[in-house]
C-alpha cells in the first residue's frame, strides 16, 4: 500500500507546483490549489512512510520523479527551457532513483 501512496503523492506535489507556476503568473486564485496539493501530497508521503517505506528511498522517488516530469511539463506547458544538459540532469536524477532503491534491499 505504501507504494499506492507514494504514487498518488508524486502527481499532486508536480501539479501543485505547475499551479505555483500559473498563480506567480498572476493568477492568484490558483495559490489555493498549490496550498492544498502540496498538503496533500505531503499528507500521502507521510502514509508511505508510515506503511513501512524508508525516508531515503520515498523522498528521493518523490523528488526525483517530480523535478523530472515538473521539467519535462513545464517546457510543455510554458514553454520553458529544455536543455540537452538539463536532460542529462533528468537521466541522472533517474539513476539515483534506480540507485537508491536497489541499494535499499
């Protein structure tokens, strides 16, 4: 079940910072979908962590896939950069990702 969690997290924090994003862009009524998203992805997180998932690797998955897609969709959504380096920058962030889960066992 934690896994179930954690992967309901991870979409929440990615869409709550895209909200950031459009409410910065003056579109304050958006600031209460970020509060509430990052609330409750913070929430999930903390029920993986309670159903036996270790810190190290729930946080890592969590950042990593959410600095990842929240790259990837933002240069989607607001046309902002995306870099050959910055996509070395995601490979990289999935092989710690991968590193950290098989280190875990």
């Amino acid at each position: 079940m934690e896994w179930v969690y954690l992967a309901c997290a991870i979409p929440l924090e990615i869409a709550s910072t895209l909200a950031l994003r459009v409410a910065a862009a003056g579109r304050p009524r958006w600031y209460a979908g970020v509060v509430l998203g990052y609330v409750a992805s913070f929430a999930l997180l903390s029920l993986a962590l309670h159903e036996g998932l270790g810190i190290g690797v729930a946080y890592g998955i969590w950042t990593a896939v959410g600095v990842a897609l929240t790259a990837v969709l933002s240069h989607r959504l607001f046309a902002e950069p995306l870099t050959r380096t910055m996509l070395l920058g995601i490979a990289l962030i999935a092989a710690g990702v991968v590193l950290l889960e098989t280190g875990h066992g």
